[in-house]
C-alpha cells in the first residue's frame, strides 16, 4: 500500500524533531518518555482558542488524578466527551493530545474532558482503567458544578486509548448502565494477536513493529494471563452493552484489523457502529493535523458522529 503524500511529508519532518531508536530496549522509560513529548510538541504549537481551559484534580484509587476541561468557543449546551490519550500506557499526556482534544471541542461544540492517567510501568493494569472509572463517577457527582453534562457522556481516545475506553465502558454499565452513550474511536488495540494487518504492515516501514508491540504489553501487563482479561482484551467483554460508536483506522496499521473485529462484533451483537479506514496513513495519523488533512478530516468526522449522537 502506498503511503499518502503528506504521510510521507509528516515521516520526513518528524525524523527532525527528535532523536529516533528503533530498540526501545535500550532507552530508559524517561528518555522514551522525552523523545516521545520532544516529537509531540512541534505537532501541538498551533492550536484552536478554547472559551475556558481548566485543570484539576479527581480523587482517585491509588493517586489524585488530573484532568484537564476544554470548552470551546461555540460551547451552549453540549455534551461532555471524556478524551484518554494513546501512547501504549506507557507515554503521553494532556499537553501530547492538547491539540487533538481542542480539535474534538470545536469541531464537536463538546466539551472534552482530558485523563492524564497513571501510566505503565510505574502503575500497572488496571490502576489507569480504574482512573478513568473513577473520573465518569465523579463527572456522575460532580460535573454539574463544572459545567458539564454528564447526562449527555461520551467516551473516546486513540491507541490504547480507544482500547481502555471500550472496557471502562463495559465496566461502567455493571454499575450504572446506559451512563456513556458513545465512543469515539481511533485505531485501537482491542485484542487480536494475530492477524492480517500485523502480517502486512507490523514492520519498521509502517513505524509500528512486533517488538514494539510486546515491549508496551509486557510495560502495562504484569501477567501473561490478563492478554485474556476482558477489561484488556475488550472482544471478550460484553459487546452487547455498547453505546453506538465511532470507529476509525488507519490503513498502514497493524492494528487496522481490530478495528474491524470490533466492528464486526457491535454489528452481530446488533449494536450501531460506524467504521472508517483512512487511506494511506499511519498508526497515530489523527495527531499530525498541521500537514495531514486525513488526521483533520478524521478528527471532524468522529466530532460529526459525536454531535449526531448526543446533540
């Protein structure tokens, strides 16, 4: 598959900007952790006004978690989207996906509520998975007074994002059920271990290799048993208490094809679901904006999917 133009364009100035390794291994966790914001932060420079922007901090099951709360300009009555930034649980944070959250807010009119949850291997599964739990219960009690509505929550991210945020879902209906109402989706790990996509494009060239791949796993898991525990391994979850959903992917992506299994299983479980591969693009692509209009044409077409569900 051929990589799109601008794709090419966006590999070109990112090897710029940082240092590059293809052996994780021989990096501590901080210095991946520089290298990954050091790449990020060119991409986040230019970004949309916001009306407010404010951060605090959410009592948490092991920390005081905090969170940071975008309401866009053209904010009246929407709906509040709970946002977990991607980076494997191992890298990223609120000021790595500013500009992706503050795109969801003015393209969406929601306001968007960003996670920065504990990340691995410091804190292990599934202490960021209850983190983000314990942010829609407080949204639940408290967001009123914040000015959100959490009668209209939906729940998105990218990555491993968009992986906790199919089993927060599927946790939080056990407690409150109906209480997030969309997802909001982009290339998610939702566990496949083999398939296809890994086959083409798990490789150096599509920046995205198998020993990346178990270096996250073995970083955010601590047992070869929970692969299979359905708060990781969402497909094993209940597909039947899904909210309509979002899904987007990248073609060039190891990951294209859990994109489809979790299509194809909200489809059998006779849930609503829409899915859309971009062409010629990237694992990460939705961060690239600045060069990269299939990462704004996604972004805009998740904030459509989220206005049409919840208004």
């Amino acid at each position: 598959m051929q990589l799109d133009p601008q794709m090419l364009a966006v590999m070109k100035k990112r090897a710029t900007l940082t240092r590059e390794t293809d052996d994780l291994a021989a990096l501590s966790i901080e210095e991946i952790r520089e290298v990954y914001n050091a790449e990020r932060a060119w991409w986040n420079e230019i970004k949309p006004e916001m009306h407010d922007v404010s951060e605090l901090s959410i009592p948490g099951p092991v920390r005081e978690v905090p969170v940071r709360i975008y309401k866009p300009l053209n904010a009246s009555d929407g709906p509040t989207l709970l946002y977990l930034h991607g980076g494997g649980w191992v890298v990223g944070n609120l000021d790595t996906h500013d500009r992706v959250m503050r795109l969801l807010a003015d393209f969406s009119s929601a306001c968007v509520v960003g996670v920065d949850y504990a990340l691995s291997p410091e804190y292990k599964f599934p202490v960021a998975i209850n983190e983000a739990q314990a942010v829609i219960e407080w949204l639940q009690a408290k967001g009123e007074s914040c000015g959100l509505d959490s009668s209209r929550l939906g729940i998105g991210g990218d990555s491993a994002g968009a992986n906790m945020a199919v089993g927060v879902t599927q946790l939080c209906h056990q407690q409150s059920p109906g209480i997030i109402q969309f997802l909001l989706l982009y290339y998610g790990a939702y566990g496949l271990t083999e398939s296809a996509s890994w086959q083409q494009y798990g490789n150096a060239e599509f920046e995205f290799t198998p020993e990346e791949k178990e270096f996250y796993l073995t970083s955010y898991l601590t047992e070869t048993r929970e692969r299979d525990d359905p708060r990781f391994k969402v497909l094993n979850g209940d597909i039947h208490v899904l909210p309509t959903a979002f899904i987007g992917a990248a073609q060039c992506d190891p990951l294209q094809d859990d994109s489809t299994a979790l299509y194809d299983a909200m489809q059998t479980a006779g849930k609503q679901a829409a899915l859309k591969i971009y062409p010629g693009v990237l694992h990460s692509f939705i961060h690239y904006s600045r060069m990269l209009d299939k990462a704004t044409e996604a972004l805009r077409d998740g904030a459509k999917a989220l206005k049409a569900a919840l208004g």
